[in-house]
C-alpha cells in the first residue's frame, strides 16, 4: 500500500470535528498529510479543527499554519485573510506578521509589505531564539524592496541592523556593498561593525564586483561560488543529450527584462530579422508588462511568445523542455530576477549566456558565451566557464530602429552656454573613486569644461559633489540629468562633445547609443569582459585611438582632444559614416553571423548537419 492509502484521513476529521484530538496530535496528522502531498487535505482539516475549536488557546498557530499552506498551494488571497485571523487573535505573534508582509509584496502592495515587516521589528525580541531570526528576515526583506525602490538611505539603515544582530550573512553582505556602490559611497569596501573585511570582500555578487574589480580569475571563482551556493547538487537534466530533428531549429530566449530595459533595446531587431525559414523563435518572460510600445514590440517578434512568472524555476524548465527548443539563449546571467535552477535543470541541449550580465555565469549548464576576439581574447578564454562563441564584427547587436526625439538646448539641459562637455551617463555604481579623480583632473586641466552625469538617487549625487569639491572642482561643473525615456535620452547626445568611460565596468548600451548618435567615446580598457565592452565597440567602429590601456593615458587622451580644435568634429563625421555603412550597427549581417554559428554549434548535438525540412 502507499503511504496515502494508509492514512485514514476520514477518521482523523472525525475525531477532529468530535473534538477528540489535542492540538498536538493535529500537528503529526497534519505532517504525516503533507509528507503524502495532500496537502489540499491539511487545509481541510486546520479549517475543522478552527471551526469546532473556538477557544482554543492554540488557534492563532492553527490560522498561521492554515496560511503557510494555502500561500504555498498559491492561494495568496486566502492566506492573507488567515494571517489576519491570526494577528486578530494575537497581534504580537511576529510569525504570521511577517508571512502577511509577503503576501502583500506578492499582491503588488508594497507599502503594506513594508508596514508589517516594520511591525515584526516592533513586536519581536531579538533576545528570543525563536524570534531573531524573523527580525532579521522582517529587515532583510525592507531593505530588498526599499533597494528596488531606489531608497538607499533606508535600506542601508535596515541592512545595518540587520548585520548587528548576525554579521555573517554573505547575501546580506553583498546587497550592502552593491548599495555602497550605488550611492557612490566610498571606499564601497568599509565593513560594518563586527564584519569580518574578508568576508565583505568574499560576499561581493558577481554583478558588484564588476565596478570594483578587473580581474577576470576573481569574478571567475565569485561566479562559481554563488552559483554553488544557490543551487542544489545533481539536478537531473531535462532536455535529451542528442538533441532534437525538427524541421527548423527552435531558439528559445528567455528573460525578465522583455520590457522598457537595455537588453530589449538592443536585441528587439535581432528578434525581428531571424531567418523563419531555417528558425522558430521562441520568448519566455518573466517580466512585468510596463505597457511599452518597447515591450509590444519585443512580444510581436516573438513566433511563440510565453510569460512565465506565474511559474516557479522548475515548473518553467519543463515549459521549455516541453517545447523542444534547441537552442535555449539566457539574456539574464546572475542579475536581479535570475531563474539560475530553471537552466542549471538543462530544458535545452544548448545553452548560451549573452547581454545580461557582463561576466561569466560560472553555472556548469551555460555552454556558450557570445563574443568577439577583443572582448574575450583567446588568451583570457580560460576565465570563463562557458566557451566563445566568436563573432566576426563585434559581440554587441543594435537595434537601427530605435526613435530619438527633437534635440534639446543646452540651457534647457541645464549646461553652460559655452565650453566642452564631457558626459557618462554610466549607472552611477559604475563611477570609481579612481576613475572619479581623473574626471576631476581632466576638468581642472580643461578650463571652462563641465562633466554631465546621471543623477541616479540624490546620496549618490550628493556624494559627489562633496567629492569634487575634495579634488578642487567647484561641484556647480558637474552637471546631474535625471533619467529620462529612451527617446529624450538618446537626442542628449547631440550636446555633449566627448563620452568619458567608466572602468572597470564599461558603458555597454549607453555607449552604443552615444556612438550610434555620433558621439566619440572615450574608454579605459582591461582584463574582464566588462571592461572590454566599449572597447570592442570602438574596435568594431575603427576607432582604436579611443582605447586606452592606463589612467593616465585616459586623461591625457581626454584633455587632448578637448584642446584639439576640430578634433571630436572629424570623430562625429566619422561615426556618421560607420552609423550608415560600418559593421557596428550592421544588424542584419550580425543575425546572419549568428544564425550560422548557432547551426554550427548544433550539428554535433544532433549528430547530423542541420537541413531546413528534414524530417
């Protein structure tokens, strides 16, 4: 018999309902039910037992029990309303208050989330054992929304308190030093009190360390470790080793920013230009529908387009196994809103890394990585746990559809009449302390020259400022624009005289965009692939005077051409021709590229060459 068939579920409602059992003897009947995956059945039979028990002492738990089981069976509505019956009866219980939290996060009310995770911080005794760790998770879980929502101040105070009461937590860790970074607070590398420095440095995501280290082998063994740390070991794998024989090769693309994003704004024509004769395109998406023509435009290039974010990792790795792709194309990496379980579950036989993030994966399931020889040189391959996928041109696609609106004025910008402009509207936890210094060097070397940056978050602005001042730079030089939508944005670009880079996390679709617009950019280029970006950019658009190799070339390069007059003029005219007839923003020759390594890469998968109508 099995183990269902061997639980006597009508006996046990009742002596439930006779009022025979006690409260403990519900919680090994309600075990033994959940152990069997009826789990359907547990809530039954909490909802006998509070409906015959009306004074019972252990209600409170029974309603907080009830609520843990419908939440996980995806009933978030009536979870909710059992959270409240318990608090209603308690309200100092911290448990159900903070399940309560996740409910209304997962109900798109963020605010009330925030309310009963402050209310865990007010009712729970970090002195209690089995209340501590709640107050850290009711913190944790503040400072993780307060972060998507760009409040810093916040939930870096939330963060604090929460690595006072247990400061070993690596991810908590590494939320910290990301928002360090945001706010262009330095040294990012400032550990907390009774942090261990070490372990701060350990804890870096693989995102972080990309403004705050070149070395390829350190981003290589952080990758590694995160992904070892959030995955569990022998998943089995879904997709047949073999492969498939379809009639035309299935590409699934799969990602959270199939929205108003870079990496929609740059692979949306890619989408649009694969050859259906030879392929079937496939989207899957968990990401929010924002209501962008961007969006709309990404969904209809899409032959199957699918969401995805009703669906745990493991139920959308068999979504796509279902589906037969043959080539699975991840545009996510480890960045927020990654599904790294459902690859490393193998839904596809080939599995590729491309956009997302700038770095390697570090995941045993990613096989390949799109590149090009200056963005991953041969001799740096073996910093990568993916294999290249070598482009002729440039590893980068564009999209020559993109819209720019009517060019704004210099005093509507907010920027001086007269003299050179610099700019980098680089994500502001892209800005170095060192990088920073030589902007400031430059600006003092070039008299009447401002430098435009993003104005991100006001502690990064602010930030900033004070630090200019520090390097003598009277802080009214520097210039902050607020985000703006892509088509204000891109016409900026028609101000500004030179681009100044960022390292070692170079612009990626920033500098496409300045370059596409005709503005030189100027790069420091390194080890990592990060740092290599714009360099293969500038690589692809023949402009290799723009790459520099050391810091004090950089600013020499910069101030150079600030003080050449003429000489950011000749680069416009230049881009001007690459725009038209270069290989940078030639997207159809780069899906036609593509396409033919993807079918190379296929073919010893399946064993046999690929032909468009084979059976």
């Amino acid at each position: 018999m099995s183990e269902r068939q061997n639980i006597d579920y009508a006996g046990i409602v009742n002596l439930v309902w006779q009022r025979q059992i006690e409260f403990s003897q519900l919680l090994q009947y309600t075990d033994q039910l959940a152990a069997a995956g009826l789990r359907g059945l547990v809530a039954v039979l909490y909802r006998t037992w509070l409906q015959r028990h009306h004074d019972s002492p252990y209600n409170p738990f029974a309603w907080f029990n009830l609520g843990a089981v419908l939440f996980s069976d995806g009933d978030v509505e009536g979870a909710g309303q059992a959270y409240e019956q318990a608090l209603a009866l308690s309200p100092g219980f911290v448990q159900p208050r903070f399940n309560l939290g996740l409910v209304r996060e997962r109900q798109g009310q963020i605010d009330a989330a925030i309310e009963q995770w402050k209310l865990v911080q007010e009712y729970a005794d970090p002195g209690k054992a089995d209340q501590r760790p709640i107050l850290i998770a009711a913190l944790n879980n503040q400072a993780r929304v307060q972060e998507g929502r760009k409040q810093f101040g916040d939930a870096m105070e939330c963060l604090n308190r929460s690595l006072a009461l247990e400061p070993g937590q690596t991810d908590v860790l590494h939320h910290w030093i990301f928002i360090r970074a945001k706010q262009c607070l330095w040294p990012v590398y400032e550990p907390p009190m009774g942090v261990d420095p070490e372990l701060l440095r350990n804890s870096t995501s693989a995102l972080a360390l990309l403004s705050l280290s070149d070395d390829p082998q350190r981003q290589l063994a952080t990758a590694k470790g995160y992904a070892e740390r959030k995955l569990p070991a022998n998943l089995p794998k879904l997709a047949p080793q073999g492969g498939y024989q379809h009639e035309k090769i299935r590409i699934g693309y799969c990602s959270s920013d199939f929205c108003l994003h870079p990496v929609s704004m740059l692979t949306v024509e890619l989408l649009e230009l694969h050859d259906r004769t030879r392929f079937e395109v496939y989207g899957f998406c968990w990401s929010p529908n924002d209501g962008s023509a961007l969006r709309q435009r990404v969904v209809n290039a899409f032959d199957h387009y699918m969401g995805i974010h009703h669906l745990d990792e493991e139920a959308s790795a068999r979504l796509i196994r279902q589906h037969e792709i043959d080539i699975l194309i991840d545009l996510q990496g480890q960045t927020s809103g990654a599904r790294m379980h459902m690859l490393a579950l193998r839904p596809a036989p080939v599995q590729i890394t491309y956009l997302g993030l700038p770095a390697t994966t570090g995941m045993p399931c990613i096989d390949y990585v799109i590149a090009d020889r200056f963005l991953i040189p041969e001799e740096y391959a073996g910093n990568y746990s993916e294999k290249p996928i070598y482009m002729p041109d440039v590893y980068q696609v564009s999209d020559r559809k993109r819209l720019c609106a009517p060019i704004p004025t210099r005093k509507g910008c907010g920027l001086p009449a007269e003299g050179f402009v610099f700019c980098s509207f680089n994500n502001n936890y892209k800005y170095t302390p060192e990088v920073f210094a030589a902007w400031m060097s430059i600006l003092r070397r070039v008299p009447g020259s401002a430098l435009w940056l993003l104005s991100d978050n006001p502690w990064a602005q602010a930030n900033l400022q004070r630090e200019a001042e520090v390097h003598g730079v009277d802080p009214q030089r520097l210039v902050f624009a607020e985000r703006a939508w892509p088509e204000q944005y891109l016409a900026r670009y028609a101000l500004p005289d030179l681009f100044l880079d960022t390292f070692p996390f170079n612009a990626g679709t920033t500098a496409n965009d300045a370059l596409w617009m005709g503005l030189p950019v100027l790069t420091l280029t390194g080890r990592s692939f990060a740092a290599r970006m714009a360099g293969a950019l500038l690589t692809a658009a023949n402009l290799p005077e723009l790459i520099t190799y050391d810091l004090q070339a950089y600013e020499d390069k910069a101030v150079e051409l600030a003080t050449t007059p003429g000489a950011c003029l000749r680069l416009r005219e230049h881009l001007e021709g690459v725009r038209a007839s270069g290989v940078l923003f030639d997207t159809p020759r780069f899906v036609r590229n593509l396409e033919q390594e993807l079918v190379s890469i296929l073919q010893p998968v399946s064993g046999a060459a690929f032909r468009p109508g084979a059976a």
